[in-house]
C-alpha cells in the first residue's frame, strides 16, 4: 500500500496544488499525493494553473480542487508549504515545512521560482519510500 503524503496550505489554491500536480506527475508509483488547506478558496490560483500547463502540461483544473484537511484520507506524511504567519495544527506535527514564499500576485519569474523548488523538493520525497 502507497504512503499518502498530504500538501498543506492555508488556502489550498497555489503551492499545495502545485506540490500535488507534481507529486502525481513524478512519483504517483511511490505515494498517493493531496493537497488541503484551513480554508478554502473559489479556484486553483490563476497563475499557478496557467505555468503548471505551460511548464508540464498539467491542467489543475480538471484534476484538482480546493480541499480542506477533512476532505482527504488521514495522510502519513505532512509537509506544510511554508507558515509564515501561523501554521494550522492539523492532527499531527509536519514532517516537513518547506518554507516557501506564496508566489500569489507576484511576476511569472517569481512564480517559475517557486514552481522550480516545489519540483526539486517533491523529488526529494523518494527517501519516504
């Protein structure tokens, strides 16, 4: 039975979807991969999903929406995406916190940025296997 490694964010629309679409994307033989936030927001960031299916060819949208920690299977891995304010208390510690900025309004360099350190720290997940 695969890990189920979960992404979370406060608002489950940018980082935490990006993580996911990856994780699916890179090492869906290894792991189950979700994304979850404490709130939810109307729609996966813009931004986010437009670099996503520029870069990879993942379209967010028919693959993934906003969830809160409720909606996902008890995960056995969790990796918040960067508190920098509060982190939501989930259930259990993060395992891990990546510690990266929200790119959400900024330029699409900043957000390639991001997105380029997500895809680095989603291939480092495989010493969970």
């Amino acid at each position: 039975m695969k890990k189920k490694i979960a992404f979370v964010c406060v608002h489950n629309s940018c980082r935490s979807q990006i993580a996911e679409a990856l994780g699916k994307k890179l090492l869906s033989q290894y792991f189950d991969f979700y994304s979850c936030g404490t709130q939810l927001k109307p729609q996966i960031n813009q931004d986010a999903v437009r670099l996503i299916k520029d870069i990879y060819n993942i379209d967010m949208e028919k693959t993934q929406y906003s969830k809160l920690m409720t909606d996902i299977p008890t995960p056995d891995i969790v990796i918040s995406m960067g508190c920098h304010v509060t982190c939501p208390y989930i259930g259990k510690d993060f395992d891990e916190n990546w510690g990266l900025e929200d790119p959400t309004g900024k330029t699409d360099d900043e957000f390639v940025k991001v997105i380029l350190k997500i895809e680095e720290k989603v291939k480092e997940l495989e010493k969970y296997k």
